[in-house]
C-alpha cells in the first residue's frame, strides 16, 4: 500500500484535527485504506476492471483516469474566453460541469457513498464516530478536489488569462460553492430513493446515470460542433422567473453581475441563491445524516418483491417464435438476463442509444449541408435506418459475458443434447428485447418523415437487420451465453471484426440503393433478403 | 460455575429491541463470566445476532442496560471496543485489499503498531495454512480462507472477549478442530467466548453454557448437562426442537417430498 501525497499535505492538518476530537492516526490510516481501494476500482469513463493480480501496478487507475477529465476542460475554454455574453457562456460552462460531476459522483462514488461494509468493519472497532464520519467526508472532498480540479484546470487558466485575476477567483469560488451543492444534492437524493424505494431500486438508478453518462459521453462530441456556433449568438438576456430553476444560471450571473456589466435584479437575486443556496443544502444534508445512516441498512436487507411485471408476455411469444422446448426455456431465461443484469446493460444501452439518436444526426447533417426538407423527404436518406444496426454487434457479443460467470455450472448439470437451443433462443430474446424496438420505433419516425412509400424498404431492413444479427452472432464464434466474466477490453479485442461486421452492414445498405433502380427491385431484394435469412438461420447454428 | 465471586465481565439486564415495530429481543437478561465458551444458539430471527452487534455498539436504540468490562456502553466511548474480537455472520471485509493489507489495517485500528500487525497477521495466516495467498487480494479467496482471515482480524489485538457469529462457516472438517481447540485454549488462558452456530454437534461439544434464543427471549440457559437434565433429551438438537416448539419437521419433510415427486417423465 503506498502512502499518498494527498495524505502527507494532510499531515499538516494534523492538529486541528486532533483538536476537534478526532483519532488522526486512525483517520489517516482508513483514508489510506479507501484510497487504496478506490485505485482499484473501474472507473465508468475508463470501462477497465482490473484483471492483474497486482495491486500495485493498478493503484493509480483513477489518477489515469483524471486525463479524460482534463481533455473535456480544454473543450471549455472557447466557451470561457469567446463571445461577449457572459451569462450564457458561464451558464454553459456550469451546466456542462454540474453534468459531468454530479454524473461522475453518482457512477463512481456512489460505493463510496453507499459502503455498507464500513458499519460493521469500522463500527466493531474502538474508532469514534466522529473520526469514521470525518474520514468519509475527507474521502469525498479528496475526489471531489480531484475531478473538479481536472475539470476545471483548462477553463480557469482561461478565464485567467482572458479576465483576470479577479475573474479567476470568483470562478474558483463558485465552482466550490457548485461541489458543496452537488454533494449535498447528490446524497440527498439518495436519501429519498432510499427512503421510499428498496436498494435494488437505487443500484438500478445508479445504473441508469451510469448508462446516460456513457451516452452522452458518446453523443456529445457530436454535439460538439455545434456548440461553437452557439458561442457566436448575439442574444441579449432576458431574465424569465423559471431561471430560478436553472442552477447553472445562479452560478454564472455572479459574473455577468460584476464583469458583464448587467445588474438586474434577477441577476443579484440569482448570485445571492448561487451563495446561499449550496449551504442551504449542506445544512439539511448534515441534518439527515442519521437518518440516511439507518436507510442505507436497506441496501443489504432484501424486502419481498411483488411479482414482476411482463407476465405472460414471454411465455406467449416465446411459443410463437421457438420452436423447440429446450429453445423457448433459454429464450425466457435469456429475457430476463437481458432485463435485469447491471454489467450488460451498462455496457450495451449507450451503443443502443446511440444507434437511436445517429440516423437523426445524420439526417440533421444532410439538412444543415444546404438540403431542403422536401429534398431530404422524398430522397434516400431513410436507408440511414441501417445505422441501427449499429447496436447489434456488441449486442451479440455481450450475451456470452455475465457478472456471475461462476453460475454457468448450470449448463453443464442439465441434461442437454446438445447447444443449440441455448443460442437460439438467446439469439431470439436479443433481438426481440433489444433490437426490434430500436427498429419499432424508428420506423414510426421515419414513416411519419418519410411517408407510407418507404414501407417495403422498411420491411427490407429489418429482414436485412435480422440477417446481419444472425451473421454477427456467426463470426464472433461467441462462448455458451451468460458465462464468461467480463473482462477488461472485451469489446477491443475484437476490433478487427467490429470493422469488419460495420463494413457488412455498409455492404447491406449499398446493396439495398442498388436495388432502388426501378419500384420492383425492393421487392425483387426483398424476395432475396428473405430466403438468404432462411438460409443462413438454419447454416448459422451447426457445428456449433 | 463459579459465577458468586467475580464480577461479570458482560452483564445485560432488561434488553429490548424494536425493528420497524417489531420487537426482536424481549426482555434479554445475562450475566456472562471470564472464561466461559457460551454457545448462543436459536433459530433465524431469534435475535442472536442483534444481541451481538448491540453489545458492539453496532445498533442503536435498544432499551435496557449493557455492561461490558464493568462499564455501561450507551455513553458513546468506544475505547472497550479494543479489548473485543468480531467475527460478523456475513463475511465483510474490504475485499479488493489483500490480507496483508486487510489485517495490518485491522491490527492498527485496535492500536497496534503496523510492523507488529503485519508480523503476527503473517504467522497466523502461515498456522492456518494461507501463506502463499497473503498477497492475493481477498475477492480472489474461497470461502473458507475469507473466513479464517475474518477470524485472524478478529485475534490480532489479543482481545480479552471474542464475539464470533457463525465462526465456523465455509471450514473444512481439520480446519474446525483447529478453531475447536484453539477456542478452548483461549478460554483456559481466561478469555470469554460468545459465539452463536447452527451447528448442534459442536456447540454441544465446545461450549461451557449453552444461551437458546427464541422469538428475542432467553428459554434455556446452562451446561450442556444442565439443559439433558431438565429437559430429558438426549442431544442438544432435541433440546432445541423440544424448545423453540418445532414438531413439525417430519409432516414439513414429507410435504416437501411428495411436492418433489410431482415430475412427470
């Protein structure tokens, strides 16, 4: 275990510390521990669990992490030092930062937050309450200092050179006042989930901040572009009273208060609540810490579930899709696996986001490009639904990985003749779970675009999506489903095939313009996507 | 038992706890003594395990009084907590560390210096025979090696009481006469051992008293020869089952077996 340089700049603390009544041997000594473990942990952002059997060489994940932080700071400066509308720039610049923090806090610190393994350990051992609860919010601020202080390096040496030195400390001080709020926001929060739902309930929501964080992460470079030109508009603001609801708005009219020259009354309300407000906040969170102590029992005391929804539903298309037995058993099996395991849904929802939201990008792109709704109407631009397609291979190859790999003896025990209803019917449950309501949905948006005429182009592509599922699930020769750990770098280790599956589905949609020559070549393509899907489905699962 | 001229080294006189409007101890009354290896047994739900994280200062808001080494612990001092080793019933512990890092840690939370920690925390995992996983991080352990790792943290600091909740689980059959023994030497170099299992066969064999817990109440309490006395049965799972009033594990045994036979093939 190595000693920490934060540590050692605390050392000089040691006396007030002590002061205040606390064991700082003690404290120091369970920082140490938490730090240690918090190198070892993955990271969101990063995605890398730790394989190595030495802790050493892994003790600074997070600090590698922290580049990626740092990068997306050096994003903010344009907004920081461009334009000359001060409210709208800051409000941006916190907006994307309480994002990106409080998303961080909650996907990577919510073990932290949320450790109940401290009650026992730390509670059966002569250590007062005061010196656990310190540790604990020392921990915090240490990674708060951190993230914040990556974050936010780029902008405030902007603001800096742009501004000046006092423009510098005020943005210093309200990004602090902005973590005091985060903190205070994020745990209360918690609070409420924990007091009304059950802990099952709140990992779920961890989990879904965790799935959003990845996808805006994916989208918004994207987005970037775009932000640019943002920074060139020449709005004057107008303060409207539902601003009050915009926290990033209260943090940035301190700015335009004393640099930009506008001193409404709206704006000095807004500085005064950008003040007040985080310590508002604070004072009610150290109120219910006692409480928040007691919830967070719940997360390892199970409360009885009432029987989950879905109901008949799978059991009814199970039969009508299966034909086997054997087949429809896994495809229900696969069902729930697919609905209620953490790991795959981190890792596969933010590419079923994206593959959502990219055919509107491009479509957006086109439009922008100088091209006329009418032109963009009644041309090609709906054979961008093959981008949904996106989502299908890491879709496919996620089926072999589970968080619990040491299950899969059930395999092995049951007596079956042989896999194939096993892939079969975890083939099926992917695609009905995952990858027929992408395509569901978009094609409504599109239809309602595009018009009725693209229906039997519509139904090309998914006969074409289904093949493409079946040939993915082919090449990536996967593993029994739900049975291997999953592992660092899974997803890259195989990107030669990624391109090559990407480059497929290029093939499918150039295959698909190529048949657009007279209005029975649809059909003609139609005809062949259908036998060809036959075809392969009964080729794909032989030896196996 | 020589319970007239010492002083009690844990007394609990008119424990009571509620759960969300349920009580789980009614009324617990206790005066345990140095040296003394007490088997606290019950069914799931008895309270065992409360009792034990109360006397720890683990739960709070019970009623009643709790005295340990003489002195009433609701004061908030934690400093008796030195001198207390705890196994929990589930196997917590900070599990990306190692052992080494685990038990070093462990070791200078109760006050020892960090050499001293890591000397004995290595000597005692070579007795139990984990030397080779002392650098291995304890997510990678079976269960039975987490468990003799819980049960070294809980030694380390030489402590004067064990509180071990299920100390047992997960052992192999040489490693529990290890811990048998080594409990009984404890108790004879006058250490207190509270510890609860549902193992019947051994806390019959190793304990000095046996405490049976039922629905948060003290039902029996006494010498495994006591108890066969009063009650006129032969092993201590009879006494059990006659005690916590469960007959019905033959009519439960044979309803499962006719609801297992419902396969058709």
């Amino acid at each position: 275990m190595s000693d920490f340089k934060t540590l050692i700049l605390l050392d000089r603390c040691k006396g007030l510390f002590e002061k205040a009544g606390m064991d700082y041997v003690q404290m120091r000594r369970i920082l140490q521990v938490k730090l240690t473990m918090d190198g070892r942990r993955a990271s969101t952002l990063i995605g890398k669990t730790s394989r190595s059997a030495d802790p050493e060489e892994l003790s600074n994940q997070f600090m590698k992490s922290l580049w990626i932080y740092a990068v997306m700071g050096v994003v903010m400066i344009p907004l920081v030092v461009m334009g000359h509308n001060l409210i709208f720039q800051m409000s941006f610049v916190f907006g994307i930062l309480m994002f990106m923090i409080m998303t961080s806090l909650i996907s990577d610190f919510s073990s932290v937050l949320l450790d109940v393994r401290d009650h026992t350990i730390l509670g059966s051992k002569p250590v007062n309450v005061k010196t656990i609860n310190m540790a604990k919010a020392i921990h915090i601020m240490i990674y708060l200092f951190f993230i914040t202080g990556s974050l936010t390096a780029a902008p405030l040496a902007g603001a800096l050179f742009r501004y000046g030195i006092l423009f510098f400390l005020v943005f210093v001080l309200e990004i602090c006042l902005m973590d005091l709020l985060i903190v205070a926001i994020t745990a209360l929060l918690y609070w409420l989930v924990l007091r009304f739902f059950d802990g099952e309930k709140l990992k779920d929501i961890i989990n879904y901040v965790q799935i959003s964080l990845t996808m805006v992460m994916a989208v918004g470079y994207q987005l970037l572009a775009r932000v640019f030109n943002l920074v060139d508009l020449q709005i004057g603001y107008e303060a409207h009273w539902w601003h009050v609801f915009l926290f990033p708005v209260w943090f940035a009219a301190p700015f335009e208060m004393l640099f930009g020259g506008h001193r409404g009354e709206a704006i000095i309300v807004f500085s005064l609540l950008s003040v007040f407000l985080p310590l508002l906040a604070v004072w009610i969170y150290v109120r219910t810490i006692p409480s928040f102590e007691a919830n967070l029992r719940k997360l390892s005391n199970q409360t009885a579930r009432k029987k989950g929804r879905g109901g008949q539903w799978p059991d009814v298309l199970g039969r009508w899709i299966c034909r086997s037995r054997e087949e429809q058993v896994f495809f229900r099996f696969a069902l729930g696996m697919i609905r209620k395991e953490r790991d795959y849904k981190l890792k596969v929802y933010p590419s079923l986001g994206l593959s959502l939201i990219v055919p509107f990008i491009f479509m957006f792109n086109t439009f922008h490009s100088g091209s006329s709704w009418e032109d963009i109407r009644s041309g090609n631009s709906y054979l961008l639904l093959y981008f949904c397609g996106l989502v299908v291979p890491s879709a496919v190859m996620m089926l072999q990985y589970t968080s619990s790999p040491k299950g899969a003896w059930i395999f092995d025990t049951v007596p079956l003749r042989d896999h194939v209803p096993v892939y079969k019917g975890t083939l099926k449950a992917c695609i009905v779970q995952l990858i027929l309501p992408i395509f569901v949905v978009e094609s409504i948006v599109f239809t309602l675009i595009f018009g009725v005429r693209i229906l039997p182009d519509l139904l090309v592509i998914l006969v074409m999506t289904l093949l493409y599922t079946v040939i993915s699930f082919r090449l990536m020769g996967l593993e029994m489903p739900f049975t291997e750990p999953a592992q660092a770098g899974t997803q890259s280790g195989k990107a030669g095939l990624m391109l090559l599956l990407f480059l497929i589905l290029g093939a499918m949609a150039g295959l698909h313009l190529a048949f657009r020559f007279s209005t029975s070549g649809v059909y003609v393509l139609l005809a062949v996507a259908f036998i060809a899907n036959i075809t392969v489905w009964k080729l794909a699962f032989r030896n196996l | 038992m020589s319970e007239s001229n010492h002083e009690p080294i844990i007394s609990i006189q008119g424990l009571e706890m509620n759960y969300g409007g349920k009580q789980v101890l009614k009324g617990i009354n206790l005066d345990v003594y140095e040296g003394q290896i007490i088997g606290y047994i019950g069914p799931n739900g008895a309270g065992k395990s409360t009792t034990v994280k109360i006397m720890l200062g683990l739960v709070k808001g019970y009623s009643g009084r709790v005295r340990i080494f003489g002195k009433d612990i609701s004061n908030g001092e934690v400093e008796y907590k030195a001198r207390i080793g705890y196994v929990p019933e589930v196997a917590e512990m900070y599990d990306s560390l190692t052992p080494q890092e685990y038990l070093t840690f462990v070791g200078e939370l109760y006050g020892l210096e960090r050499r001293l920690a890591d000397h004995k925390a290595q000597r005692l995992m070579e007795q139990f025979g984990l030397e080779e996983v002392y650098f291995n991080r304890i997510s990678s352990l079976s269960k039975g090696m987490r468990q003799k790792v819980l049960l070294i943290s809980s030694l380390l600091h030489n402590p004067d009481i064990l509180f071990l909740d299920e100390p047992l689980s997960g052992l192999d059959a040489n490693s529990v006469m290890v811990v048998k023994e080594m409990l009984a030497n404890l108790a004879a170099e006058g250490k207190t051992i509270f510890y609860s299992s549902h193992i019947m066969e051994v806390v019959e064999k190793i304990s000095s008293r046996i405490i049976l817990l039922n629905e948060g109440n003290v039902v029996a309490d006494g010498s495994f020869e006591q108890l066969q006395e009063q009650l006129h049965e032969g092993t201590l799972e009879e006494i059990f089952t006659e005690l916590t009033g469960y007959h019905e594990h033959k009519d439960t045994a044979a309803r499962i077996v006719s609801i297992v036979k419902e396969v058709q093939r």
